[in-house]
C-alpha cells in the first residue's frame, strides 16, 4: 500500500496546479457568460483548454519517463520501489485528459450548469473507478487494481471531451445567432 500511496501523491502533485488553474480562471469564463460576450468565453475557454492539457500531458509525460527517480525520493525499500514505479506509470497513462476533465467542470460551473458538472467530475473517481476498482481486482488481481484507475481516467476523459465538443458547438450557435440578430436589427 505504501507504493500506491507514493504514486498517488506524485498523481496529486500534478493535479493540484490543474485544478487551482481552473478554478481562478473559472471568473473570467463567468464574467463572459453573464455578460452574454460569447467571443471573450471562446478565447478563454481555448487558452484555458491549451494550458491544462498541456500541463498535463507534458507532466504524464515526465513522470512516466522519470518515474524510478521521482519514486526514489519516497523510498529506497526496491520492492516498494518497483510497485510505486509500476503505479505511477499505469496513473499517468491518461492523465492528459485530466486536464480537459477540470477544464469542462469549471466551465460547465461558469456556465451555471452544475448538474452536467457534477456529472463530468464524479466520473473520474465516482461512478466510473467504483465499479472498475471492484470488478478488475476480481479479474486480474493487483494489475486489475492498479487498471482500474486508469480506465476510469479513460472513460471521464472521453465523456470529458463529449461534453466539451458539445458546450463549443453551443457557444459557437450562441455567437452565430447572436452575430445574425445584431445584423438583423442592424439591418
């Protein structure tokens, strides 16, 4: 168990900077929303999109490379070693769509859209991982518990990614109509 824990905290270590990041920006897309200024959410919701999945992306990345260094400074017992190491790579396999997970929450929060949010972030370690952390140890031992996480991340991130498409689509008619209505009352 304490392998798993280490791999947790390195996990957490790169999800916190996330989930900080979008919860100050989540204002700017809010302010947006209320104030109907559908070209200023777009910009920000873009910017907000690249640097969260670039984070964590760039970062899956480090720690799948630097795994066995970044675990060393936990422990030095080599079984626990091998275990967190194992674990952190299996964490980190989708750990890029953590970033559009945290994104599209803050965005549906912005957006005053809390059931929809809800349904994005519980997926992660809710609805998705329980089912997955009960059934793959039964399957496949220790791996099916250390999979188990990595699915679930899989699975948010694509109904994460689902929902994001949808929300841009919206915004995009949103700021469609809006442009035709001003030429039409223009007009």
């Amino acid at each position: 168990m304490a392998a798993v824990g280490i791999a947790v905290r390195i996990l957490m270590v790169g999800a916190l900077p996330i989930t900080g990041f979008c919860i100050g920006a989540q204002a700017i897309l809010g302010f947006g929303w209320g104030a109907r200024d559908y070209v200023r959410i777009l910009k920000a919701a873009k910017f907000m999109l690249f640097v969260t999945v670039a984070f964590s992306i760039a970062y899956s990345a480090a720690v799948v490379v630097f795994a066995r260094p970044l675990v060393s400074l936990f422990s030095d017992n080599e079984n626990v070693t091998e275990i967190a190491v194992s674990s952190c790579i299996v964490f980190h396999l989708f750990f890029g769509l953590f970033g559009v997970q945290s994104f599209v929450t803050a965005m549906l929060q912005a957006f005053g859209r809390a059931r929809l949010s809800a349904i994005v972030a519980l997926a992660r370690q809710g609805y998705l991982f329980i089912p997955a952390v009960l059934l793959f140890p039964v399957v496949a031992g220790f791996d099916g518990l250390l999979a188990s996480q990595a699915i679930a991340e899989l699975g948010a991130g694509m109904i994460a990614l689902f929902v994001m498409f949808h929300q841009f689509g919206e915004l995009r008619r949103a700021l469609r109509h809006r442009g035709s209505r001003a030429i039409g009352i223009a007009g």
